[in-house]
C-alpha cells in the first residue's frame, strides 16, 4: 500500500468517525430538536455522491468511507425526520 492510500485511509477514517459521537449523543439522550435537517440532508446526499464516484472510480477508500459515513449520517437524518 502506498503512502497516498494510506493517507486516503486515515482521511476516511477520521471523517467518518466524526459522526459517531453525535450519532451516540443520539441514542442516549433521544433528542434531535437542535440538528439541522438541511445541513443532514445534504450531507447524506453528498456522501451518496461521493459513493457513486468512489464505486466508478473502484476506490476502495472512498467506497468504505463512504458506505460507513453515510450509513451514520443515513441513521442521524432518520432520527431527525421520524424521533419525535
């Protein structure tokens, strides 16, 4: 593996586990009120976009990162639109 994949890696990585705390705030306190809707739903369609990209590109970094970080953003919009 070489040094820019790694990169890629630790890129996808980070970014990706950025969504865990919030979506574990999520579950404990079953509270949405103050998340933005506009600012998940873009998200997710952009990490949508991205997969699309990663998958013509056979980029398994961005593939992974992306099936992972819009499966956690995916579970947070979910929140959003149906936890009340």
């Amino acid at each position: 593996m070489n040094t820019i994949s790694l990169i890629g890696i630790a890129a996808a990585l980070l970014t990706t586990a950025s969504f865990v705390p919030q979506a574990w705030k999520i579950l404990r306190l079953r509270q949405v009120k103050d998340l933005s809707l506009t600012m998940y739903i873009m998200m997710f369609s952009g990490q949508l976009c991205w997969l699309a990209y990663g998958l013509f590109l056979g980029d398994l970094p961005l593939i992974i990162a992306n099936v992972v970080g819009g499966s956690l953003t995916g579970t947070i919009l979910g929140f959003k639109l149906f936890l009340k």
